[in-house]
C-alpha cells in the first residue's frame, strides 16, 4: 500500500529531546503528529545484531523516538524502523544520519527497531509503523537528519564545554571533534557521557544541499558484508531451544473449509510430533522441516468445497469483458468524453488484459513465534508491524504492545509481507495456540504452498476508446477498469476507497498527465475468494501498461512519432517531460536501426518518482524476440545513495520485466496451475538487458525508487515490438503472433 500525499521537506528547526543511557548517548526526537499526551513508555532492551532493540529511556511528556545511540567505543548505531528486504533501506537510513553527525561511515552501524507504532511509525501513514509504498527515505528524510544533527549539536557542546572555547569554533569531521587553535581533538566515543549531560537543544539547523558528504554519493551498503559471510539473520536462520517446524496442509481452492483429517499415518512418521486442525487448513509440526514435510504428505483431508471459488481464469476474463462493456463507477470526468468520440476524425479502441501475478519473494513466507509469560514473542522479516502486531495480539486475546516483534532481514517481498490480514502471522500465531503454547514454532512455507496461498496482484480487464481530431491530437479519452478491490475488507478500506472506488485500481489513469480535454475514467471491482493484495508498484502494474501502449497506437494513427506526439501532450508536466526527453537523447531516439529491431518508449509516474524508459529489442526469426538494451530515466529528487537508486531502477525493471515475458497465474475450476519457478517464471539470467540508468540532478527532497521502475518496462517493450512487428498488443505477458 501507498499514500500520494507529496510530503514537502524544506530547511526547517525542529524540537529535540535527548535522553541519557548506560555509558554512551541515546538520542530520541519528537515525531511531527505526536502529541505531548501520548506518554512515556517503558524503555526496551538493547538487543543484538539483527533483531530489534534500542536503548530507549522515556520523558514523562511525549514518547521518544530513539535512532541514534553512540558508545565508548566510538560506534554510532542507527536504529531503523523500516525493514531492509534488499532495497537498501539500512544504507540509505544510516546515510541520513551520519550526513548531519558529521560521522565516519565506518563507525555506523544498523539495529532493527522494535515494533512501537508510537516511536516509529512511517510519518506517511499515521500511526502505524511499516515499509511500503516506496515510502522508506522518503518520509524519513528529516527525521533522519534531524536525529544526527541533534547528536551532533550536544558532542560539540561537551567539547566546548571540557575545553573552554567557543562551539562555533569547533569542527566535526569523519567522528572526531577538533578544535584548531588549541590542537585539542576528541572522538564521538570518549565525549559520548559528557554529551548526555548537555541541555537538550530546542533547535537544529540542517546542513544545505551544497554541504553534503555522504547525502548524494555512494557509499558501501550496510548489509552487504553479512549476506555475503553468511551471518546475517534471516528467520529461516533462528533456532530456538524446543522449537517444532510447522507446515500447513491448505485447501486447494480458495473459500474450500477444512471437513475432516485422518492423521494416523502423518502421526508415524518419524520426527512428527502433533498434527493440528487450524482455520487456515491442518498443521503437522515435527522436529525439523523434511519429517513436517513427509508427515503433511501422509495426511488424509477431506474438504468442504461448498462455497469454494470453482472459475478459471478464462472464465474471468471474460466476465471482466463483459462488465468492461457497461457503466462502472466514476473516478474522473473531465469534460463531455461521449460527445468528444462521437465527433471525433478517428476512433482507436482496445481491450486489454492482465493476469493473477504472484509476489514469487525469493524466500517464501515464514514466522518464528513463541508463547511468553509476557505475551508472544515473533521473529521474522517484518514489514508491517502495526497490523500484524493487532492480528497476533487478537489470536490470542491479549493488548497488540504484549506482542514483541523482532524485526530480522527479508529475501525479498514486493510487497507480499506487508500483508492487511497478516494471514502468514495468523496462521503461525492459531499454531501456537492450539499446541497450548508448549513449544516455539516456526512456520515454513514451500515455494509450492507461497504460490498457491492467495494474495496475489490482480487479474484485471481495461477497456479504451479515445479519439483524435482532423490534426491528429487526442480529444477525448474513455476507460473502464474491470478488477478486484486489494482494500476491500481490509482496515485500509475506509481510507483506500471514496465513492465506490478504490484508488489503488486507478492510479496511473486517474491522474492521467496528457492534455487530453475530454476524459472519462469508470472502474468496476468484481468481489470473489480469491485473495489479492498489493504488489509491486499496485495500481500502476496494468494502468501504465494500458495507457502507454494505448498512446502509442494514437501516435501511429496521428503518423506521429511517439516521442514528439508524447511532448506536445506534456507540457503543463515538467517532470514527465524531463525523464522522456533524458531517456530519450541517451538511447539514441531515432538512429537508424537494423532490420527485425524496435525501440519503444514509455514514461509514468508513481510513488512521486518519474521514470522513463527506451526498450531495444530484436524479432528472431522463430517468432521469438530478445530484449537487447533499456536505457532508465529516473527523477526522484536527492538521490541520498545514487548507487542504491541504480540498484533499485534495475531491479524493479527486471522484475517487471519478467511480467511482461513469462510470468502469469492461472486458475483453472478454481485452482492454482503454478507452483513453482519452473512454471511461473520469472526473470533468467541470459533474459537480462544491457541497462543504462540515468539519475536527473535534484535537489528535492527524495521520492521512491523501490517500485517506479517496475510498471514502465512492460509497455517499452510492447512499443518496441509494435515499431518492429507492426503488431499491437492487448495482454500481458506479450506474445507475438504465429
């Protein structure tokens, strides 16, 4: 999930707060939206690498939010309250507060943050703590910086204090503290007591753009070093004493309930230790995976199929035609879009579809969970604190802060983990129960079963019909999006849908940026079992697919060239314009290329982030094709580590790429055909393009770069095949006629 509320950052003073811990200085900070009322809490324990923790010592007025702690020993760690699940999160955090602490990057390191929604919530969410949305550095921008400099401003203020000179006159660099006229010099660790005795400063001062060290550069990634060596906790890693492993036997179609089991023969397997009836299905827990796993095998289940969802994709796609045929709810009329195409020179229409696509997270869902005298205790990659803490808490009755979470590296998400039911929480959490809370569990889940369990993106239907005048502009534009709601039935409903719309459905088309005077925007959102949640880039995924083929066909039909035909429609947008044009001028637009080679272009923006992207492809003779070459513009404000925004415009291409090869999920009478990465593909090594990223220089304050670059690679591609094949194509993943 996202919010699209542009967050302005500008040069501002905030009120800090200090708060003195053991033998060094912790640093807490009042978070805008947090009221004096919401009081102090009791302070949590340090904890070791990888897990959640945080010297934190409360004031009785406000509840602090801890992020920096600085030891004796001159190590300065960070607390991070967004998951890092490759995306770069504790890189580009950390960066944020060594800039303003004038610290060396060699003595930052990272510590997961506990789960407190009150302490660390995502500023662009309310008071709920998680990461998604592309939202990581970007709502964290100043609260960050401010963390660091107000570290700084009471390290200098004990130096000047203990050797009697001016503050002003003292200089911080790479973590020591000198001061030139009398040679005197201290690092951050041997201040670090006499800075937690200094008077909290109620003022700070940001460094400006033209300061920065570190802020704009590359510097090495904080979890590199422990994924290589192997020592970085993930939860397949934690071992607890007593621990059972536990598999889920689920129902094969979705809205199917559990009827009866036999268990007998599960129950002689070796290593099986209890077999369990569980809402979600049945669970076998055993000593180690491969016994659960054999034991689950052995289970005789029989299903009650009574309300279980029974269609199959096909039959989907054709109701969502259906329905794309008749009125929906509106999301944007501007101007008369019927009359427009009425007395429109020339009509274009098209039917678009897209396929059920599964999160396919390199490690599938797992949870660690134990019963404590003080609650429950869970270890797992965790994205989405708040609502999981609510959902484990509601299992088993009891407040959602008696649910300690410790917050460990995730191999990935898209999305998945940040799940509105918490469902692979739930499950383990209704696990624990049953077994009366004797032992740890951890939960595993095969590749099998993570994508056969529901929640993926959507299958959706757009249908569109625009029309152009006798100079070939576009003067009016009609589109209706068939598909299912990923708020509905959620907590985010409330927020996520207005007037029978979910926003999330008809980003990327309701906000529209071409200079289109007649637009008619109408969504339809079937309800059915099979369960759905966001995905990387949500709404974006199919809308900029539907729409940045759809102007290219205009263009053909104008006897246009895409670029030019896309620039007279961008003018009220500078931004858009900007990354075409970039992308555009490095890719060479409009060079001659070989015969049987295409190049297409798109740009969309989402997460507040503008990407654009050029595809070169080549048409084999076969029928099949290659993509060769895809050159990236991104315009995401301050780039705080250009090398993680890299990182991230290849990697949300690459997975974006791969929908619009191979990957796709289908349904037939109801159950999942995929199950594994031979059948849902996704993308291969030898399918990997030659990338070009290019970053525009901003001063902005930083936007997301974990999913922009996702949705703009599928349509880039479609328009080089359409320049090379002629062909137009209406479904993904693209496929070119015998």
């Amino acid at each position: 999930m996202h919010n699209k509320e542009t967050v302005m950052i500008s040069r501002r003073l905030f009120l800090v707060k200090s708060m003195v811990a053991g033998a060094g200085l912790t640093l807490g900070m009042a978070l805008p939206g947090c009221s004096r009322e919401e009081a102090a809490q009791e302070s949590l324990p340090e904890a070791g690498p990888g897990k959640a923790g945080g010297a934190v010592v409360a004031e009785s007025h406000f509840a602090p939010n801890a992020f920096v702690r600085i030891g004796a020993d001159d190590r300065v760690t960070v607390i991070i309250k967004h998951l890092e699940m490759g995306q770069g999160t504790y890189t580009g955090l950390a960066t944020l507060v060594a800039e303003e602490l004038d610290a060396a990057w060699s003595q930052i390191e990272v510590e997961g943050a506990p789960a407190d929604a009150n302490t660390y919530n995502n500023l662009f969410w309310g008071k709920l703590q998680g990461t998604g949305g592309s939202t990581a550095i970007a709502n964290s921008y100043e609260q960050m910086r401010n963390a660091g400099a107000a570290a700084r401003h009471m390290l200098v203020a004990a130096a000047a204090r203990q050797w009697q000179v001016p503050a002003a006159d003292i200089d911080v660099q790479d973590g020591v503290l000198r001061h030139a006229a009398s040679g005197r010099q201290a690092t951050f660790g041997t201040l670090a007591e006499l800075a937690a005795q200094e008077a909290v400063p109620e003022t700070v001062f940001l460094k400006d753009p033209e300061e920065f060290r570190l802020i704009g550069t590359r510097v090495p990634r904080k979890d590199s070093r422990a994924k290589v060596n192997g020592s970085a906790l993930f939860t397949q890693d934690v071992q607890l004493p007593g621990m059972l492993t536990a598999l889920v036997v689920h129902p094969p179609r979705f809205g199917a309930r559990l009827k009866d089991f036999d268990a007998s023969k599960a129950k002689q397997v070796p290593g099986v230790v209890e077999v369990v009836g569980i809402p979600a299905g049945v669970a076998v827990l055993a000593n180690d995976f491969w016994s659960a796993k054999k034991g689950r095998d052995a289970l005789q289940v029989e299903w009650d199929e009574t309300d279980a969802f029974m269609l199959g994709s096909a039959e989907l796609v054709a109701q969502y035609r259906a329905l794309a045929d008749t009125p929906g709810s509106s999301v944007r009329n501007d101007g008369d879009a019927g009359s427009a195409l009425q007395s429109a020179r020339q009509t274009l229409q098209t039917t678009l579809a897209f396929p059920y696509l599964a999160h396919a997270a390199l490690e599938p869902m797992n949870c660690v969970m134990q019963r404590t005298p003080d609650g429950v205790e869970v270890w797992n990659g965790e994205q989405y604190q708040t609502p999981d803490q609510q959902a484990v808490a509601g299992v088993f009755g009891i407040a959602p802060e008696q649910v300690k979470i410790n917050m460990l590296y995730a191999g990935g998400s898209f999305g998945r983990r940040a799940n509105p039911h918490s469902d692979y929480l739930v499950e383990t959490a209704t696990i624990v129960k049953a077994i009366g809370g004797r032992a740890p569990v951890k939960l595993v889940r095969t590749r099998e079963d993570d994508m056969r369990a529901g929640y993926y993106r959507p299958l959706y239907v757009h249908k569109i019909e625009a029309g152009l005048d006798a100079a070939g502009n576009p003067v009016a534009w009609h589109h209706r999006i068939v598909g299912q709601s990923i708020a509905a039935d959620t907590a985010f409903e409330g927020a996520l849908i207005k007037d029978g719309v979910d926003v999330t459905s008809v980003e990327g088309v309701s906000n529209l940026p071409y200079a289109i005077p007649n637009i008619n925007v109408e969504l339809h959102s079937p309800v059915h079992p099979v369960p759905v949640q966001w995905w990387r880039s949500v709404g974006s995924t199919h809308t900029a697919f539907a729409v940045e083929t759809f102007i290219d066909r205009l263009a053909a039909a104008a006897g246009r060239d895409p670029v030019v035909f896309r620039r007279a429609l961008l003018k009220a947008h500078p931004r858009h314009l900007g990354v075409m044009e970039l992308a555009a001028d490095k890719a060479g637009w409009g060079s001659p290329l070989a015969p049987a080679r295409g190049r297409g272009i798109a740009v969309h923006e989402s997460f507040n982030s503008y990407v654009a992207q050029v595809a070169e492809v080549t048409v084999h003779a076969d029928k099949t094709f290659s993509v060769d070459r895809v050159v990236i513009a991104v315009d995401c404000g301050i780039a705080v580590n250009p090398d993680v925004v890299r990182a991230q415009m290849e990697g949300g291409m690459a997975f974006g790429l791969a929908a619009a090869l191979n990957s796709e999920l289908t349904l037939e009478q109801g159950r999942v055909v995929q199950s594994n990465f031979h059948d849902y593909r996704v993308l291969r090594i030898d399918e990997m393009p030659e990338v070009e990223v290019h970053i525009v220089t901003s001063t902005q304050p930083p936007t997301g770069v974990g999913e922009p670059a996702t949705p703009v690679i599928a349509p880039a591609v479609a328009n080089a095949l359409s320049a090379a094949t002629g062909q137009w194509f209406d479904r993904l993943p693209l496929q070119l006629s015998v």
